[in-house]
C-alpha cells in the first residue's frame, strides 16, 4: 500500500498539459509518433482539460496523416497523367 501512494506522489509532471500547449500542438504535428503518445498520456486522465489537450494532439496527427495521404494520391495522380501523355510517343 506504501508504494502505490509513493507511486501517486511522483505522478505529478503529466497531472496538467504542459505549457505553452500550441507548441506541444505543433511539435504532434511535425513529430506524429510524440502527438500519438501524448494523445493517449493526457485522453486516460480523468480531468476533462488533459482530454481535451490529448485530443487536439491526436487532432494534429490525424491533419498530418490527411495531408501526407492527399499528397501522395496528387503525386500518384500527376506521375499517371505524364506517363499516360508518354505511351503514345513510344509506340510511333
């Protein structure tokens, strides 16, 4: 019983979301593996402040992982369109 008190005393870094929290939002961001365990860290409190700061960093990750996926279907796209606008040429 000792130690789960002990245990509950040196939790006291991730009770709050730390500050200055727009940059911790844009550090999710650029680094989705970090926003992913901050997201699961601060959305398994009870307090109703660190789930909404873990799901904003879970929010970021999810507009990075949007965004590379758009980009990679435009490429994907514009590599088809050139290569398509290629095929008659090589047959002539």
């Amino acid at each position: 019983m000792g130690e789960g008190n002990r245990l509950r005393e040196t939790s006291g870094l991730l009770d709050r979301p730390p500050e200055p929290r727009p940059l911790f939002y844009i550090l999710s961001f650029f680094l989705p593996s970090g926003g992913l365990v901050l997201a699961a860290l601060f959305m398994s409190k009870a307090e109703e402040d660190n789930r909404r700061f873990g799901r904003r960093c879970l929010v970021a990750v999810l507009i990075l992982i949007g965004l590379a996926v758009l980009f990679w279907v435009c490429y994907i796209i514009f590599l088809a369109v050139r290569v398509f606008k290629e095929l008659p040429s090589l047959y002539s």
